[in-house]
C-alpha cells in the first residue's frame, strides 16, 4: 500500500480511496491544500522540526515545505529552480547519487548544510526517491 505524505504541512496519508494509480502530482493534501502529496512505500513519522524539500529528476527544488525557513533561512523562492545540493552547500551528495541511481532510500544521513546566513548547520537528512514518472526526489531535513 502507498503513503503519501504533504511536503508542506507532513500530514500522512494512506486511504486515498480511488486515487491510488493516478500520479502523485495530481493529488492535493486534504489538510493544507498544498498542490501534490509525495508518494512513499512505507510510513514515515518526520520530526515537529523536520523540513522537507521536493526536487526533480535533476535536483532542482520544485518545493519547500513548512521548517525550511526555520531551518535553513530560506524562503521557498530563493530555493526553487534552484540544484538543492549548491542551494543548501550539501556537505554531501552520494546519498543524492544512490537514491536517483538505485530508486531507494537513504536514511538518517549526517551531513552539513549552509544557511541562508552563511552558518553551517548540523542536519540529519532523509532522502526518498520518486515512485513516478519525473523520478524526483524528497529531502527531509531535520536539525541535529
Ligand atoms: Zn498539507
């Protein structure tokens, strides 16, 4: 069975009756009305604080979620279009590297980001591939 979750607001989902087959982008979250639900394979509880940030295929941002200022100073537009990995100074991008060329995920990575303020900040991030089509992929990031 599939989860979705909202990359705004992290409201889970599971009973998404009869829409199950259609993209993720063609779902909108029940709870904040964000424009698409993120499709995962198994259930994720993100932290109050975690922050989460949906890219294409290419790592461009096409979204950031509630947190990402908080965490990173960053407004959605500053980030969007943008490569995530240059946009937040990615201490590391191999997990980036798996996750688009294996399509599984990278838990619980330790790695740096730098903040809009130049500071570097300590994060664990969480990387999801796509499960559709555009073959993206979802950042979730949380302070360490
Ligand atoms: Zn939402």
């Amino acid at each position: 069975m599939p989860f979705f979750i909202c990359p705004n607001c992290k409201e889970r989902s599971v009973d998404l009756d009869g829409y199950d087959g259609f993209s993720t982008q063609a779902i909108q979250c029940r709870s904040c009305a964000f424009g698409f639900l993120y499709e995962l394979l198994e259930d994720y509880y993100p932290a109050p604080e975690t922050g989460f940030v949906v890219c294409d295929r290419e790592s461009r941002v096409l979204a950031a979620g509630r947190g990402v200022f908080e965490l990173t100073g960053y407004r959605d537009a500053d980030l969007i279009g943008r490569d995530v990995t240059e946009a937040l100074a990615l201490s590391d991008t191999t997990p980036i590297e798996v996750v688009r060329e294996w399509g599984v995920r990278k838990m619980g990575q330790p790695l740096e980001i730098r903040t809009s303020a130049g500071i570097e900040k300590r994060v664990v991030v969480d990387f999801f591939p796509a499960y559709d089509d555009d073959g993206g992929l979802l950042l979730a990031l949380t302070p360490r």
